[in-house]
C-alpha cells in the first residue's frame, strides 16, 4: 500500500487504491461464495440421483395429476429420479401423517418427502417444527421469484416461511356460469345476493371442511369487511383475538342467515366437496359455481365434463388470491431428491409449461424481468378457450387471511348450519 502521507493527489490516491482493494475482496468474496453454492447444490444432485421421492399433493384434479405426470418423466429423464405422487384427498392426511411419525420417534425415515401445502397446513406444521428450514432460498431457480421485491414468496397468509416451503404457483377464485341460462352474472358479493334470491337453488357452496367451501367464506368475510375500519381488517391478517372474533365473524353469520334460504336445496344441505359442485353444475342443477383452478373449467368443457355454454369470470369486488408451495417435511428419506424436484418445479421451462391454460392453466411465480430473453418467450402463448378466464379478467386481489380464521370459521359455521348437514 502507498504512503498516504503527503499532497493531495497522493491522498486521492491512497482513497482509491483502499476503495478499489475494499471492492476487490468483496468481489473474490462473492466468487467463492457462488462457487461455494455451486458446489453445495452438486452435492445435492449427486445424492438426489436414484432416489424414489413421495410427492404428497391433492389429486382431486385429473389436469393437475396430468402436469404431475409430466414433471416426473422430466426430473427422471434429468435426474434419474423416480416421482410417485402419492394422490391424497386432503393435504391434512399428510400432516397428520408427519405428526404421527415424530410422535413415534421416526425422526430419519419418514414416508413423507415432498407435500404440496399452504395456508392453515404449513402454520400446523411449523408451529410442531415438521419442516425442513432454510433449503427453499438456497434453490438456484429461487431467485427467479425475486424475492427481495416479492414478499408473496417467502409468506404464507402472513407467516414467514423461513425457507421452509418453495413457490410453486398463484391461484386465484375463479367463478363460473351456464351462460345459456345466465347472460349476466353477479359481479360482487351483494350482487351475488340479489341474484340467488331471484334464481332459488340454482346456487350454493361446499361445506367449509371442504377448501373451496372455506374459500368461499373467506371471501366472504374479507369482501364485508372492505369498508371496516383499518384496526378492524388488520385483526384479519393476525391470529385470532378471543375478544374480537365474534365481533369480527358477526357480518357473515349475518349474510349467511340471509343466503341460506336461497341456495340450493334451501340451504339444509350442503355439498361435500368441489367435484360435486361441478357435477351439479353439469347435470344444470345449479347455474352458478366457482373453483380455485381457473384452468380447470376450459379442461372440464373439453373432457365433456362440463357443458359448452360454461364460461368463466372473476369478481369485480376482489378475488381471494393466494401462492401455494411445496415443502419437504424434517424426517423426510429423500431430502436431496425432494430439493431437486423442488428446484425443478421453479425452472421456467416447467413453470412456463404449467402456466398454458392447456396444461394447468396456474399462474407463475416466476417475476419476468429476472428472466432471459429466451426464457421470457417461454411463456407467450394464447388463451382463446371460450370457457377460459380472460387473461385481463382479475382486476383486484384479497389477501388470505391469517390461518387460526379458518379453525375459528369452521367451529362457527358448524354451530350455526352444521347440525343437521
């Protein structure tokens, strides 16, 4: 280093020789950090090859089982790892199933290595410590979800991932209607109102146990609480206060009282599930549906699942939107394999290729401006389905509430309607 004593442009150069040496150890610094990542994830791929990885996630939908497929041919064919989903009816299943594991000591070899999971599921699961931490941000395809400016994905309904869950996709409530006997649907949730009391029976919902159910309700309450004060709607996004819920639910069981009588089979009976609201939608029972799966309604019209004069439309006064991920619980057998799946599920090729209305139609997580050119182009493509959600059609999003509102909406609906269902 030069003697920094003496005129003055021997003192600006002393400050720039120390700036330029400050700037080169934090660039060598950041090299061996990157070759060190590098290194850690080709570790991880090593052990990954071979391994059997058991993919929890619902398989209530043959488009999404579909995709699965898909994506186990591809990390087979890259990764020579063999990808069973194991289909399950509810996510619950595979919590209860960690749980059960831990409680019996099965801390190494758990069945579960992979779940699809958000919301009310990841909160039971990191509040009992059955996730494996700090693996999701250190995925290579993480950073293409920029999230730094991007805090849909590293929370989950306001709870901080901790690198516990990976995106995955955004999902939106999509409603949907016969428009041969609907030639204007209801836009709002009053409207909704006015027009099941003119159309008796044609409309109705699944029981909250049941997640499209619970999401209907949701949206409910978040929508009649849009012109509440602001300490009000902030109790929404935070754990239930025993002093404020009943306060806070009061709007609900108060537009529930008013609903009831109009939906379909007047309210005494409930659907159990999304499978048979749009069986019923099918078979023209009811005339007014919804789902969280917009891709799911042009891929049910095109399997005959569906009626062709069912079209798809989003509501004007908000859609409950939300990111869901996948997580890889802590005894997890095959965490490598799990990672690289995960990793994989993050690439724009197979975001790109979810995103298709075609495929799956669920919105991407990726953030485009951290993508390449050639990959940008990935995702261009056209949606001209006439049953499809238009791209446009989503012009405001609601947030998730907290997840402890669920447990606190199903023990009150169950007391209120549940008896007799």
């Amino acid at each position: 280093m030069p003697q920094c004593n003496g005129n003055k442009k021997m003192v600006q150069y002393c400050l720039f020789y120390i700036a330029l040496s400050f700037f080169s150890h934090l660039t060598f610094a950041n090299m061996a950090n990157t070759q060190k990542s590098t290194e850690r994830w080709q570790q991880i791929e090593h052990h990954a090859r071979l391994q059997t990885v058991y993919f929890h996630a619902w398989g209530g939908d043959p488009q999404i089982n579909s995709y699965i497929q898909w994506v186990a041919k591809q990390v087979n064919e890259k990764y020579q790892i063999n990808l069973v989903h194991v289909k399950l009816a509810d996510t619950s299943e595979a919590v209860s199933r960690v749980l059960a594991e831990k409680a019996a000591d099965n801390n190494t070899q758990g069945s579960v290595d992979l779940i699809w999971i958000n919301g009310a599921n990841f909160a039971t699961m990191s509040e009992h410590s059955l996730l494996l931490s700090q693996w999701a941000n250190y995925l290579p395809n993480f950073k293409y979800t920029d999230p730094n400016n991007n805090p849909a994905v590293t929370y989950d309904f306001g709870i901080a991932t901790n690198g516990m869950e990976s995106p995955w996709g955004q999902s939106s409530l999509t409603f949907y209607y016969d428009s041969a006997t609907i030639k204007t649907p209801p836009e709002t949730l009053n409207a909704l109102l006015k027009w099941s009391e003119n159309n008796p029976g044609r409309f109705s919902y699944p029981k909250p146990s049941d997640y499209l159910g619970m999401s209907f309700l949701k949206y409910a309450l978040t929508v009649l609480h849009q012109h509440s004060s602001d300490e009000i709607k902030n109790q929404l996004n935070q754990v239930v206060n025993a002093k404020t819920k009943d306060k806070i639910l009061a709007p609900l069981w108060q537009f529930l009282d008013t609903l009831h009588p109009t939906l379909w089979r007047k309210g005494s009976h409930f659907m159990q599930s999304s499978a048979q609201m749009r069986r019923l939608i099918d078979d023209t029972e009811l005339s007014l549906a919804f789902t969280f799966s917009s891709a799911e309604i042009p891929a049910a019209v095109a399997r005959y699942d569906l009626i062709p004069s069912i079209r798809s439309y989003a509501m004007a006064d908000g859609s409950l939107s939300n990111t869901h991920f996948v997580a890889i619980p802590y005894n997890a057998s095959h965490a490598p394999g799990a990672q690289v799946v995960a990793n994989f599920l993050l690439s724009p090729a197979a975001q790109a290729y979810k995103q298709r209305p075609e495929v799956w139609g669920d919105k991407t997580v990726l953030i485009q401006h951290t993508l390449a050119p050639k990959q940008q182009a990935l995702f261009t493509h056209h949606n001209t389905h006439p049953s499809a959600l238009p791209i446009d059609a989503i012009k405001r999003t609601l947030n998730e509430p907290h997840p402890s509102w669920v447990k606190a909406i199903q023990m009150g609906w169950q007391a209120r309607y549940g008896v007799s269902q």
